[in-house]
C-alpha cells in the first residue's frame, strides 16, 4: 500500500496546501512523484510546515479563496488534473463561533465549489474531499459512529462540515455516478496532531508555545476524549483512497472514516500529561467553565469499513506519536525541516510495513 506508484508522474490538485496537513500531504505527494499544484490563502504561520520546508517551490502553488467560483474553476480548467485532494478549510470550533458565516462560507460553499469545478473538468478522475469527525451528529455514544450515521453539528464548525457532507453526498448522486464520471469520497478523520502545527485553539500547539515561554498551559475540557491520531495516519489513508478510487471508482466512492483503533483513544489530560512528560518541564491548570461554548465531551470513530474494505489502519502507538510530534518541534528552529518532514514519512512508511506486511 504505502509505496502508492500510481501518483508517479500524476497531476495532483491539493486544495489547503499552505495549511498544517495540507502542506504534510504535499510533501508526500512530492515525495510519491506527483506534478503537485496547490490552491490555497497565504500560510497564517511562519513556522509552519509550509512556510518552514519551502514545499511551494517544489510544486506550483496558487493563492486562490475556494469561496470565488470563477478563479477555483479557471484553475481547475487550465491545470486538468486527474487526482483531487481537497482539504481546504476554516478548521477550528471556536473560530466558527466567533465567525459562523465565513465558517459556512468556506466549509459547505467552498467544497460545493470544488465539486463544481471537478464537474466541469473531464480529466479529473479520483476526488477525496476530506472533512471530520465532527460532521456526525454527536449523541456522546461511548462507541464510535459509522459512515452511515446521520450528519448534525451542534456548533458552526461542525455543522458546517455536517453540511459539507451532504453536498459531497448530492454532487456524488447527482452528477458522478455514470460510467465515466469521476469517483468522489469523502474522508472523515480524528483529532490530528503532528509537526509544524500552530493554530490558535489548538492543544498540541498550546502545549508547544507554553513550553516554550514558560507559561503554565491553561486546558479547557481536561476530561473530553477524542480520536488523537498523528497527522500521517489519515494522510496514508487519503493517498490509498485515492488510489483505489483510480483502479475501482464504483466500488470505492462514498464516505470512509479514518481514525485511531478504540484502544488508542485518549483524554485531554492524558495526551498533555504525555507531551510535558517527554518535553520534561511544564504545568498545566483547569480553567473549565461550563459557560464556555459547547465542546462535544466524548468522539470516537468507527473504522472497520477501512480496515476491511481499503486495507488500512493505523500504524503508531500513542507514545510513538507523541515523539514523533515532539521531535519535529525540537528540531524545526535549527534543521532542515523539509528533510525532517521527509526522514518522518520515510519513518512511517517503515513501519507500516513492518506493521502491516506490505
């Protein structure tokens, strides 16, 4: 699985390229042998894995707002990809708090205006549109929810994605299911941490950044449980979907859910526990305020159909990602972060053959 020669020499749309997973993705892709081209806003981090590797040089990279139709679609047209990866987003709940328009906007809007334009581009064949976890309309079940679920949200955030889903879901029914006719899936992942993150709101790098400034870490909800996965686990899962989207569009379009094993499943305290524990300094104190805004308590996902249907599963033990993580912010001020980025798939990708036997 983890060699994936179908993306040598293939035209590859990554939507979201400037943002944390999205550069990651690129630099696989980069790696995989893809003609890589991104559209996304200018990076919000300078230390950020876009920023830092200086991936956009090796690929072609637009700066483009997903929400304007007429420029997604020239882009589109003028490139003609085959492979379309689409991760663009405004990702965080309390940003869709504070902004529920823009939230809309982007999240349902923005993915309506990829699908249109993928419509109208005939060379695309294979689309994953990637969303979350949170598009699931969350009864805090202790077990996890499966793509069949119903899609709900209680914040704008999540309903944003929810909403999303439906669109994919709609566009997929009404205009790609025809022999022909490019095959689009939908991706739905955990709580993703790794390298190069920086975004406000965040826990890992709330962690980093109190670290760093000797400020003990304030934690919202200690107690709430969520699927942690290292950013490499659903990105691995988003290259075999794609790929078995190219060899068998009718068997793979729909919507798949790329999460931890429920053994990996863990609590706020106990992934900020982790982390001041391996970087060995640091505090962290309670500020939990039941009049904050809500925050779903417990989130977990269901993964067999991609276990038994796509060949995947996760890799990392919860200690390995938690290295992993550190590591890369230990080493980003003074190295080479594109070779770091670069050394760390190489690692992963390692062990998911020693793991998974291919």
């Amino acid at each position: 699985m983890i060699d994936l020669p179908v993306f040598q020499h293939k035209k590859v749309l990554l939507t979201g390229h400037t943002g944390f997973k999205g550069a990651w993705l690129a630099i696989w892709l980069d790696m995989l042998g893809a003609e890589v081209v991104g559209l996304a806003l200018d990076p919000l981090h300078e230390d950020g894995v876009f920023a830092k590797s200086q991936i956009g040089k090796r690929i072609k990279d637009y700066r483009c707002d997903i929400r304007d139709l007429g420029k997604v679609r020239e882009i589109v047209a003028d490139e003609q990809p085959e492979v379309v990866f689409h991760l663009a987003a405004q990702p965080l709940v309390l940003e869709g708090y504070a902004q529920p328009l823009d939230t809309f906007a982007v999240n349902t809007m923005g993915t309506a205006n990829i699908l249109e334009a993928i419509r109208q581009t005939p060379s695309v064949r294979a689309g994953v549109m990637v969303t979350t976890d949170k598009c699931y309309e969350n009864k805090e079940w202790v077990f996890g929810y499966r793509e069949s679920d119903p899609m709900g949200g209680h914040d704008p955030y999540s309903a944003s994605k929810g909403a999303a889903e439906l669109v994919i879901s709609s566009y997929r029914r009404s205009f790609f299911s025809a022999p022909g006719k490019a095959a689009i899936a939908s991706a739905r992942s955990g709580n993703v941490i790794g390298g190069g993150d920086w975004a406000d709101f965040r826990l890992v790098p709330d962690v980093i950044r109190a670290a760093q400034t000797n400020q003990p870490l304030e934690v919202r909800y200690p107690d709430a449980t969520r699927p942690w996965q290292h950013v490499l686990e659903p990105l691995s899962g988003y290259l075999l979907l794609a790929s078995k989207l190219l060899e068998e569009p009718n068997r793979y379009a729909g919507a798949w859910n790329f999460g931890p094993l429920p053994t990996q499943v863990y609590s706020v305290r106990q992934v900020v526990d982790a982390f001041l524990q391996y970087l060995g300094k640091g505090e962290w104190r309670d500020i939990s305020d039941p009049a904050h805004h809500h925050e779903a308590g417990l989130l977990m996902l269901e993964i067999s159909k991609a276990i038994h249907e796509l060949g995947w599963k996760p890799v990392l033990q919860f200690q390995e990602m938690i290295q992993l993580t550190a590591a890369w912010y230990a080493r980003y001020a003074t190295g080479d972060v594109l070779q770091l980025c670069q050394e760390q798939i190489a690692q992963y990708r390692e062990l998911w053959r020693s793991r998974n036997g291919n």
